[in-house]
C-alpha cells in the first residue's frame, strides 16, 4: 500500500514538473522577440549602399498577412545604425511590382478618370509613453475593429487612453516618398467619431487635385519646374489648368500630390530605390527631436516596435511584424 502512495506520489510530481516546462516554455517563447540592434558609427551613411551599412546586422524580420493578404507571409531585411545625433533604419523587401499610382488620373481623349492601383508602403510604430499591452501584442492594440464588423475597413487606429502615446513613421511611395520624407504622425486616444491617428506638428501629407464636382484634376505643372520621382506632381509645383485642350489621350496627372513637410512633420527623411523587384528604404532622423510628438531614442534604453507592410493596398490590407525590440550596441 505505501509503495502504492509513493509510485502515485512520484508520477503526481512528474506529471507536476512536466506541465511547468511546458508552462515555463511556451512563456519564453511568447516572451522572445526578435531584435534590432542600431549599431554605433563614426560617419552617417550617405545613402542605402553606404559601406556603414556593413557594420550593421541584418535581421530577417518576419510578417503575416491580414484581411485580402491572409495567409500570406514576408519578409523585411532590416537594418540600424547611430551616430551622437541620428539614427538610421535600412529597409529592404521582394515586391514584384512598384506601385505608386495612388488613384492618378488618366485622360482618354474625352474623359479623365482614376486608374485603379494603389501605393507601397511601411511603417513603424514606437511607444512615446507606455501602450497598454503593446509590448506583447504589438500593432494589433491599436487597431479597434467593432465586434461583428465584417472586415477591417470599420476599425479606428488609436490609443484607448489619453495617456497613451505612439509615434508612427509612415513611408509612402506615392504620397511622401516623391517629396523626400516618411510622414511623421502620432498615436493618441480614439474619439467617438474619429481614430486616434495625428499629424505631428507642422505642415505635411498631401493633397488631392481635383475640381470642385470631382469630375477631373485642377492643377498641372507650372512652368518652370520638374516633376518628382515617379513623375509625381508636388503640391508646390503646380499652376492651375485653364485649358484642357492642351492634354491628349492617355495623359496622366497625379491625384494625390505630396506636400513638401514643415516642423515635426518633416523630421523623418527617405533615401529610396526600387530595382530588380524589390525595394530598399533607408529612413533617417535626429536621435531627440525635442517633439513631444515623437520617441526620444536614449542608446542606454531598448524600445519596442512594430511595423506593417503595405502592397499596392490600403490601410485595412497589410502584412503585419511581431513585437520587435531595439537595441543600441556600443
């Protein structure tokens, strides 16, 4: 009988000690993330193929598709590095098309009309004060969706107090990227009728170029001036149209023309490529903006991100990152 206790005793502690492993395991694995060092160098790199670039550690970071991309699956090669007063991040994914299209407008001889297409696109968000669980499930607190809601379309992007905070970075290939910038904004608490997203102080994003029914574009090129990368057409070289007759059939204008980013807003910088089916995105700002609308990096600390991959798609249809932790080497 006391050897029958003590045979129950010991499969009871067994049984015991296996199911903390398994506890313990499956904490650590939740708890892991993958990690972004900035590593310290002399010089800034001047653009995507400096040789600093050779100092840093590529990390493959991983990405799940969402809404029309799920059960898809990326990836971003992901670079950093600082120096006493910026930091630099290096982006570089497989996009079999480039699209910067953004809704332009096409003339066929007749009428003008939107082409169908979208923009690439990436962001980052960081954490300026503390998101409720965001270091452990990222974007997706951020992302309110109401229940029973048929896709994401329905959802607000936003804090759900006022003291939480985000910085988001947000690279556009058509709305920022022809104007040299990602768009700097930030994250606060949804209202009732909008999402917490903000423009950070300033002037910025883009404009649209139509007429007042919506029915063709308002501006063109003013003389004297060029058009930007991809032939997009900035908000500050523009002449409004006064003869139509001028354009003929399958001329393009752009429908979403950048702003050239004033104050906080134009903190973040874009030195960009696309080529052989893939793009390479270095994006560049000061370490301490001195805005309280953006992360204030300090290399004695580790911050955690996230970020999302757009394809040719709007805000509802991404590819999504983990939590990602930055840390600065010495």
């Amino acid at each position: 009988m006391r050897k029958q206790k003590k045979f129950g005793f010991f499969i009871c502690l067994i049984l015991i000690f296996g199911i903390l492993i398994i506890f313990y395991s499956q904490v650590a694995i939740a708890a892991a993330k993958q990690s972004v060092t900035a590593t310290k160098v002399k010089n800034a790199p001047a653009g995507y193929d400096d040789p600093a670039w050779q100092k840093a550690t590529a990390v493959n970071v991983h990405f799940e598709g969402k809404e029309i991309f799920t059960g898809k699956k990326t990836s971003v090669t992901t670079k950093a590095v600082y120096t006493d007063q910026e930091i630099y991040f290096l982006f570089t994914w497989d996009d079999a098309t480039k699209s910067v299209t953004k809704g332009a407008w096409l003339y066929d001889g007749q009428n003008w009309s939107h082409q169908k297409g979208n923009e690439d696109r990436i962001s980052l968000l960081f954490e300026i004060n503390r998101i409720n669980k965001f270091a452990t499930k990222g974007c997706a607190v951020v992302c309110h969706v109401p229940e029973g809601s048929a896709n994401a379309k329905d959802g607000k992007f936003g804090t759900k107090s006022a003291a939480e905070k985000g910085d988001l970075w947000h690279w556009k290939a058509a709305r920022s990227d022809p104007a040299g910038f990602a768009d700097d904004t930030w994250v606060t608490v949804i209202s009732e009728k909008k999402g917490g997203r903000k423009g950070d102080a300033g002037k910025g994003g883009d404009t649209k170029n139509m007429t007042e029914d919506k029915s063709m574009p308002k501006y063109m090129l003013a003389p004297g001036n060029k058009l930007a990368k991809n032939d997009i057409l900035l908000a500050s070289h523009i002449s409004e149209i006064k003869d139509y007759s001028v354009f003929k059939a399958g001329d393009m204008l752009t429908y979403r023309m950048p702003k050239m980013p004033e104050g906080s807003r134009a903190d973040i910088k874009a030195v960009t490529r696309y080529a052989n089916g893939s793009w390479t995105v270095m994006l560049y700002r000061q370490l301490d903006t001195s805005h309280d609308d953006d992360v204030a990096f300090n290399p004695r600390k580790k911050y955690n991100f996230a970020m999302a991959l757009f394809d040719d798609s709007g805000d509802e249809d991404s590819y999504d990152s983990e939590v990602l932790s930055l840390q600065f080497g010495r």
